[in-house]
C-alpha cells in the first residue's frame, strides 16, 4: 500500500549535511512514536558524517557525535509560547546551526527557510469530508478545518516533498490543497509483529467488544454506544464492551458513561492500556471502530494481522486498510442502528 523506504532513507541526507528535525509539537501518543522512531533510526544509520539537529518540546533524547538536541518545553504552556517560538526562536536556531536540509513532523513547513525542506502531515482533520459543528466538535477540530488548514496547504505547497500515512490522505491533499502528485510520499506506520496473538473464534469472542481510542468527539464513542443499545434491545445479551478511556477523563467520556448507566449497558472503561494487553483484546474479541477520521487508523491493521471480525466506519481510510479482508464489516458512520445489527449478526452466528 505504501512505499518499503524508512524515514531516514526518505529524508536522504548527503555525506557531512545537517539535517534539522523539526518537532516541538510531539509530546505523546501517534505523534511521538514516529519521532521515537525516526530518532532510534537515526542512531543506528551508518553514515556518521551527517549531522542530526533534534528540535523538540518534551522528549528526553541522548545526544551523541553527530546527534545534536535541543529541548523547548516552555512551548507547550500556550499559543502565545508557540508562535513567539515560531517567530523568533526558530529564526535563530537556523541561523546557529545553519542546515542543509530541515525535516518537519509538525504537518507545516518553516516560511523562511529557502532550502530543502520535507514536511510529515499528521493531520486528518483538514483533509476530511466530515464536517465538524463548532457545537458538537469544539472549537479546536473547528478552527483546523476552516482556518488553520489554509495556511498549512500553503506552506505544503511551497515545501519539496509532503509525507501522508495513506492513499486517500495523498488524494485528498490533491484535491483540497492543489499539491502536485509527485511531490507527497505514502509511509505506512511501522508496527512490531512480535506481540501479535492469533484471533480464536468462539462465542466468548464474539461477544466480546473491544475500541482502543481516546476520549475524542471524531473517535465517535457515542454512534457506538447507541448500536450496543439497539443490539440490547434486539436480543444483544452476554456481551461486554471496552474502552480504553477513563469515565471521568473529560465531558465527553462523561456523557458517554452516563449514557452507558442509563440504558444499563455492559461498558468497561478500563482507561489507556499496554501495548500489549491491546494485542491480548484483539486476539479475544471484535473491533469495534466507529471513528470517522484517522490519518491511519492503527488499531485496524493491527486487528487485521490477527485475524479477529471488525465493524468500521465506512471511511476512505477504513476501506483502505481494510481491503479484501474478508472479516470486515462496514456501515455509516453515524448509523448505530445498521452497526447494532452487524454486532447482532456477528454474536448469534456461532
């Protein structure tokens, strides 16, 4: 689906170059993982003649001969910190270091930086047909979809190349931001294979659902809750559902356990779990995976490799991932009653 190149291959520095990566933006979750990642490849590149210079807010990485690091953890306190570091700080930083080439994980590049330049895109949010209500989704997923996404499509279309994690991320950047083709790369997220149990289909495990996502309003925690309430009403018994979020993580997952008491559903919000007790759920239970946008969509492919039944969003990303497995099953992504049926379907069938 994607091309077989690492990052540091993709980058392609030049003997005795520097190379600025550039990611103050990276704290936790998906985002730090690929710069956890790039940097552990980085250290065992072999060419020890290019110079590494490591931009970032929290991370905590060894500085080695050829590896330099730069931590900036005041530019996380607000938007006034970050756009003085974007201004100002950063100007000075290049005018240090002066390299040859500046490696952006943070979805834009810099404005004032003339040479090379390759730019990691996260983002699904400015990429999505999904309308999101200021209301419902907040103001953040609001502003990024309407304001914010302008001005990274223009820095997008000034930098050499844009790296998407999907087909439908690269068309979408051709169509919305008028992004020449050849200048995006597909790279697929890495995952280790190692932990990956093989799924073991009995009526315990399909009856038993799982959903790894954060308390987000895309993630769609609720459309799931409300198929789970229609599979109970309809014959749905002896099941179990998990979340990995906690119930008192914000107003969202709030609501969505209120709703689970009210309507006496069997909801275990057990909150983030290891990587591998995710990889034990999937190997004993169906996925559950309403979110409706994802710049990968993670959990999919993983529930792919191990073999288990999964009820997705009937997104371009999900169909992508998804494709010719025979185990999938789909519906609209606001449409519980189509999803409970799925779920019912799949619970009665052994």
């Amino acid at each position: 689906m994607g091309n077989d190149k690492s990052l540091i291959e993709i980058v392609n520095p030049k003997p005795n170059s520097t190379v600025m990566i550039y990611d103050v933006h990276a704290s936790e979750s998906g985002a730090l993982a690929i710069l956890d990642d790039f940097y552990r490849q980085i250290r065992t590149h072999i060419d020890k003649s290019v110079k590494w210079i490591f931009i970032v807010s929290t991370p905590n990485y060894e500085e080695t001969e050829n590896i330099i690091v730069r931590r900036f953890p005041w530019v996380k306190k607000n938007w006034g910190y970050r756009y003085y570091f974007d201004k100002a700080t950063t100007k000075g930083l290049l005018k240090k270091f002066k390299p040859d080439k500046v490696f952006s994980l943070q979805n834009k590049g810099i404005p004032f930086y003339h040479k090379e330049q390759i730019v990691y895109l996260h983002l699904p949010f400015i990429l999505t047909d999904h309308i999101f209500d200021i209301r419902v989704d907040g103001k953040k997923l609001w502003l990024y979809q309407n304001v914010i996404s302008k001005s990274i499509f223009r820095s997008l279309r000034k930098t050499d190349y844009t790296i998407v994690q999907t087909h439908w991320m690269k068309d979408a950047l051709i169509k919305k931001a008028g992004i020449s083709e050849k200048q995006i790369i597909i790279q697929e997220p890495d995952i280790t294979t190692n932990n990956i149990g093989k799924y073991v289909d009995t009526a315990s495990s399909r009856q038993t659902f799982f959903y790894p996502a954060t308390a987000f309003s895309y993630k769609n925690h609720m459309t799931l809750l409300k198929a789970i309430n229609y599979a109970q009403k309809t014959g749905l018994h002896d099941y179990s559902l998990t979340l990995t979020i906690r119930s008192d993580e914000n107003r969202l997952s709030q609501e969505l356990s209120d709703y689970a008491k009210r309507n006496n559903l069997n909801v275990l919000f057990i909150g983030q779990i290891p990587r591998e007790k995710v990889f034990e759920m999937y190997a004993n239970s169906v996925l559950l995976f309403p979110s409706y946008v994802e710049s990968f969509g993670l959990p999919l492919l993983e529930a792919k490799l191990t073999g288990t039944y999964v009820i997705a969003s009937d997104c371009p990303f999900c169909r992508e991932i998804l494709d010719g497995y025979e185990r999938a099953m789909f519906f609209n992504e606001m449409d519980y009653e189509t999803m409970g049926k799925h779920i019912l379907k799949l619970a009665g069938s052994i």
